[in-house]
C-alpha cells in the first residue's frame, strides 16, 4: 500500500482531451465534479492500459495522478458529468437511474482512438437515488479484475486503469471502505440512455443520440445499406449483432452476468459493470 504525498492543487495527464459526450447538451447529463476522496492510496495500477493510452509511465505513479483519478483534483482539460439513462432492471420497468456513483471526466485521444474516463465510486450525483455514491474496495478490485481479465481473453469489455482506496468507512451489509476505480472505455453510452428518451417521448434528443452513436461508433451505418436508407435500423442491426456476439463470447467461457439490465448494457457491444 503506497503512502499518499503531498496534494497538488491540479493535475495534467499529457493527453488532449475531447469532451464529445458533453457537446449533446445539458438534457443528457449534469456538470459537476467528484467528491473528493479523504485520504487516498494506490491499490492497483495498470501499466499496460496506461501504455496502451500514450500516458507517461511516471505519472500514473505520481501524486497529481493519484488525487486526479481519486476526485480529489481536477484534470487539466477534462469536463466532468453524470450521465442520465432509464432502463429495464429484471425485467421490470426501473424508470429514470444514471450514474449515481459514477462521473465521466471526459474522452482523450489516445494511439488507439478516442477513449473515455470515468471515475466509479466518486460520490453523489443527481442520479444517485438512495445511494451514497461510493464504491467499496472489495468491488471496486472485482471490477479491476474481472474487467482487466476479459480483456486478455479477448472479450469486449470496459478497462480498468487503476483503483485508489481510502479509509473512508461505507456501509453495505457490513462496515467497508471506499475506493474509486477509474474505467476505460471507447464509450459509457448503455441501453438506457435511449429508453430514457424514448420513454420520454423526447424524439428530437433521442434523434440526436442516435446520430452521436452512428457517427463516432458507426460510421459504417450512415448510408442504411440494407434498410433502403435507413441508418436507425441499420444502427439497430449492428448493436444486436455485436450484443449477440458478445453473449457467445461469455457463454464460450462460461461467464454470467449477474445484472444484466438494460441500463448495464453497452451499446458498443462491451461487457460493463461487473456488479454492486
């Protein structure tokens, strides 16, 4: 366990950040910054996601990033957001959900495309509901692992960067404490980012969402070739192809995803969320 150093007042990745998620406007997320994390550690790092990412070697080792990546500093040139989604959770309509313990800090671009970051565990949010917008260590290492894993057996899935943890106590069934996990992925968009405006009948931004997905995640659906035009069904058929793929690829292994709701669906086809 390392010793946290002194806090610097802010911190700087190296990377060149787009904020493309942000730019769909304030009906798909609110701003704000986390919550910062008292007294934090190192758990866990990934060298290989950080090279993989162009980050300095160096600076995921340093106190600016360890405050950055707890919430406790901002990150020059990020935008940090809570996204809202609706969705189906065991096959009942849940309504309105969102990151309730989640922030989004932005997209950077990295040798391999544009890469969002988010930091889970990172206090409330609009969205939290009766939550206390914390992660546990003992999950947020689950979610490390489990993440980092499939990735090496070469499914789809979300990253995981690194976990800082902190005595801070958080109650679930027993007395635990807190941790962040920062996750890694070409998109957090779910399922129910679309449910929400759908059920809304908020046409014009689900619209609008479906034409950031298509242009940033697939492009290859702009023309409708096959659906006389129509890029939406063209959309509609690639995710439940690559979706479909992705369960064989769990079912091959032998992997179950114990909540899979709608609102923990990638719409990039990637494993997401390995539990509470």
């Amino acid at each position: 366990m390392n010793q946290p150093e002194d806090r610097p007042e802010r911190a700087d990745c190296g990377l060149t950040w787009r904020n493309r998620f942000a730019s769909l406007g304030p009906a798909f997320h609110t701003s704000l910054q986390p919550t910062p994390l008292p007294a934090p550690y190192w758990v866990a790092t990934s060298t290989g996601l950080a090279r993989e990412l162009g980050l300095a070697a160096d600076w995921l080792q340093s106190a600016a990033a360890l405050h950055a990546l707890s919430g406790n500093i901002p990150l020059k040139g990020s935008a940090p957001l809570a996204s809202v989604y609706s969705g189906h959770q065991f096959g009942i309509w849940a309504g309105q959900l969102g990151d309730g313990r989640a922030i989004l800090l932005g997209a950077v671009e990295t040798p391999m495309g544009p890469m969002e970051i988010q930091l889970k565990g990172s206090g409330l949010t609009p969205y939290s509901r009766m939550g206390d917008g914390r992660a546990v260590l003992r999950s947020s290492i689950r979610e490390y692992l489990c993440s980092e894993a499939m990735h090496a057996l070469g499914i789809p899935t979300t990253r995981a960067l690194c976990i800082t943890g902190s005595p801070e106590p958080v109650r679930r069934e027993t007395l635990e404490t807190a941790a962040v996990v920062t996750r890694v992925a070409p998109s957090f968009i779910r399922f129910g980012h679309f449910e929400h405006f759908a059920a809304r009948g908020q046409l014009t931004e689900l619209q609008a969402l479906a034409d950031f997905v298509i242009e940033h995640h697939y492009p290859e659906c702009q023309a409708g070739t096959g659906f006389d035009g129509n890029r939406y069904a063209a959309l509609l058929q690639a995710v439940s192809e690559r979706t479909a793929a992705l369960v064989a690829q769990w079912q091959a292994v032998g992997f179950c995803h114990g909540v899979l709701n709608t609102d923990n669906m990638s719409i990039l086809g990637l494993t997401i969320d390995y539990g509470p």
